[in-house]
C-alpha cells in the first residue's frame, strides 16, 4: 500500500496532468505548429471542431454560400493544420488546371539545379535552344531564370495564346532579357521543353515520380497528361496538367510545409524559398502603362490586390500585403484554377472551375472568396 505522503504526490500528479488535458483542449489554436501539424494518408481527415482553432463556423457557411451564389467555381478545399477545414463540390474530378502547371514545373526543377544538371543562367544561346523562324541576337540572350520569371523579354506568340499578355507586348528586341515583365506563354513553354531536355525527363513522368507518388496522389492518372498547342508558328508545345482538387491541395500542402512530406523532404527548404519569394514587384507590373488599361479577361484583371511576380508564383508583395497576406502566394490558372498558400493562417487554398463549362472564375471574385475565409478567422494565431 502507498502511505500517505506517496498517496498525495500522486494525486497531485493526476490533477496536473487533468489540467494540461483541459488546456490542450481549451487552446488548441494557441499550441505551436509543430504539435498542430499533420499530413493526410490515402485520405484527408476532416478537422474536428474548428471553433477551438479559432474559426467562425457562421461565417465559414456563409462562404459556401458565396460560392454557390457569386462564383462559377466547381470544386474547393481549405486546408487547415493539415485537415479539411472547409470543402465545396466534386474535389475528386479531374479537369484542366491551366497555368497552375508553371508552378508546378517550378519545383520539379529544384533538385535538378541543387545538383548541377540545370544551370538556371545558362542562355538561350549557350543551349543552342531557338524555335520556328529563329530568335533575334538580344532575345538568345535570355536565360532559364528569365523565362521562369516571365522576364526573357521575348514577345513570341505561343501554341496556346490565351491566359498570357502577348496582346500587350511591347516590340520584339526593345527589350533587354532579365529587365521587363511581361507574362508569356511562350517562354514558359520554352522553360518545360528546355527542363526535359536538360534533365533527360519526360514532365508528367517527373510530377508522376517527384510529386504524386510521394504525395500519395489520389486522382492522379498518367495516361491522362498529354502536350497540347498549335505548332503553325512555334514547335514547343503546352504541358497541359489535368488534376484534381485535392491533390492539387497536396501540392499546395507540400510547399507549405517548404518542402518536406511526412518524415521526408521532397524538395529542399531553400528552393521553396526562392520559387517563392519576390521578383518583380507589384509597383513595376503596374507601370507598363498598356497594362493599367487592360480590359479584365480571362479571369485576369488589374489591378490584382497587390500581386507581385516570383519563379512561376504570384506573390503577395510584401511592401504592401501584411497580416494574414504576410508571406502568401498563389499559383494561378485560366478560368479560375488556384493553389494558394497562406503560412501565417496555415492555410491552403485549392480551387478548380471545370473548363469544359466555359465559365469563368475572376480573380475579383476569388480574392472576394480569400476575404470572406479570412474574415472567418477570429483568432489570428494557428
């Protein structure tokens, strides 16, 4: 038997270890990240009374309801900790994800530049890489970093002229590589074919192996993957990604996480840090005077809350953007496809608008849908 003195310090024990339960359970939005965290199996796992992380149920409905009333969005997830906060649709279907595919791209080149296979400042001409009827001097000047970051200053039109600002562009050869944004689809489908050529690797069998296996990928299909385009005037072709909400949310998931899934680090901490930092401000977009004037189409119209340009990511500026912005980046499709990643709320953010549909998402009501979710945040803290 315990005497009395043991009997005490025991119970005194129990009812220390009662309160740190009720603590955990009262203020779980207030543990640190690391407890938070989760990663989803062949499943994402609903997240259990998301009033204790500091989420507004009401409001979080009434956000469902936007997007049934004001949006033609066909499918969302938001991730919180690890966990479906919120969901929306058929996020099992897979259809066209449209520029999300530039993102994507931008981190299967990771471990090929850490090991030295792809030199993102090597040019065009040291490449040897030109399309149908050449390039002119200045533009073979352009490197891979330059066509990653929409700066090549090459104003070509590409197989797949839609969702880009060829209308917009200024002269070929007024404009020296590496000094003047403009987004084009040329040089982003230069930046895949030159990838495949470099590494040795197919695209969709570099995501197949990177990305969906090690993401345990649910609507993933390989066969579905083709190149796309019209080859009249260029002979590189789209790499069209077909995929669904979800795992379009790993995606998002994975880079959140900066790199590391489970126990294993997919894609080096530091290159998620560079495809998503700033590099060309929102204040410089903004200053190409035929830009301003641009008529909202395609679900893209400026001005665009702030949105400055990275490796193939839209990022918040961070000269303007604070609070729940604060170190957020978006990948951004045609239509209305999203990848939207918000560390400070540990939040991510996937959308599809089903192309076939012909409707379209704009980015005035996506960044309404961002504002909406946001305001559902009552406590700031994770």
């Amino acid at each position: 038997m315990l005497d009395s003195k043991s009997s005490k310090s025991q119970m005194k024990k129990i009812i220390l270890l009662c309160m740190l339960v009720y603590t955990i359970r009262g203020n779980a939005q207030t543990l640190p990240d690391s407890i938070l965290q989760t990663f989803p199996g062949i499943e994402w796992q609903e997240l259990s009374q998301p009033w204790q992380r500091g989420w507004d149920t009401a409001k979080l409905r009434e956000l469902r309801r936007f997007t049934i009333d004001s949006t033609y969005i066909t499918g969302f997830l938001i991730i919180c900790n690890g966990k479906i906060l919120a969901s929306f649709g058929d996020t099992a279907e897979i259809s066209l994800s449209a520029s999300v595919r530039k993102s994507i791209l931008s981190i299967l080149f990771g471990p090929f530049v850490e090991n030295g296979k792809i030199n993102l400042y090597k040019t065009l001409a040291q490449l040897n890489f030109s399309d149908k009827g050449g390039l002119l001097p200045l533009e073979k000047e352009a490197t891979i970093y330059d066509l990653m970051t929409s700066r090549a200053g090459i104003f070509r039109e590409s197989g797949n002229p839609v969702g880009d600002e060829i209308l917009i562009a200024p002269q070929r050869g007024s404009k020296k590589p590496g000094s003047f944004f403009l987004y084009n689809n040329w040089g982003f489908n230069a930046a895949g074919t030159i990838f495949e050529i470099e590494t040795g690797l197919n695209i969709f069998d570099a995501v197949d192996s990177m990305l969906a296996k090690p993401l345990q990928m649910q609507d993933w299909k390989r066969e579905k993957q083709t190149k796309r385009g019209d080859t009249t005037n260029t002979v590189l072709p789209t790499y069209s990604m077909h995929m669904s909400t979800r795992d379009m949310a790993r995606i998002g998931y994975v880079m959140l996480r900066k790199g590391k899934w489970k126990d294993r680090q997919i894609i080096s901490e530091q290159w998620i840090k560079q495809i998503t930092g700033p590099v060309t401000s929102y204040k410089e977009i903004m200053q190409y005077e035929p830009r301003t004037k641009l008529i909202p189409r395609m679900g893209k119209g400026y001005p665009v809350q702030g949105l400055g340009y990275g490796f193939t990511w839209w990022i918040w500026d961070p000269a303007i953007n604070k609070d729940s912005y604060q170190g957020a980046y978006t990948a951004w499709g045609y239509r209305g496809q999203f990848i939207t990643v918000l560390p400070k709320l540990d939040v991510v953010v996937a959308i599809k608008t089903k192309d076939i549909y012909q409707r379209i998402t704009t980015w005035e009501h996506y960044s309404r849908f961002l504002e909406l979710m946001i305001a559902a945040k009552t406590d700031q803290r994770n």
